[in-house]
C-alpha cells in the first residue's frame, strides 16, 4: 500500500501532473498539451527502427490514434 509522499505510477503520469499543477483544467486540455509537446517525442519514435506492429502498440502512438487528427476548423488550409 502507497503511503503519503511514496512514489506511484499515477505520479509519473504526464496527464496527472497537468492536472495536478493546474495548468490543465480539463483531461481534455492535458492530453492536448501534453501530446502537442510529445510531438519529437513521436518522431524520434518513428525514427527509431521499431517494426509497425510496435510502434502501433506504443502507448504514445496510441494516445495519437485515439485522438485523431484536427478537426477542418483547426486546419491551415
């Protein structure tokens, strides 16, 4: 059992600690923040020799697919 000041997962969770700091209000703003600055994160990924099937199962890669790509409005285009 995790007792105050011991270290968890949830600790070194990126989201978690968006939320916690206050610089994300929402789960929604964190993972936008927190995937918008993953971003070299993900392409040192896709640089990195990993077949398909791994880079499909990466939990950061996942995150990716799950939100989708921007919506038209968002588009420079």
């Amino acid at each position: 059992m995790n007792r105050p000041g011991d270290s968890t997962d949830l600790d070194q969770d990126p989201i978690f600690r968006l939320l916690a700091s206050g610089e994300a209000r929402t789960l929604a703003e964190a993972e936008e923040k927190y995937l918008d600055a993953a971003l070299p994160e993900a392409y040192a990924l896709l640089e990195s020799g990993l077949s398909h099937e791994e880079l499909e199962r990466h939990p950061l890669m996942v995150m990716y697919r799950v939100h989708g790509s921007r919506g038209w409005e968002d588009s420079i285009l």
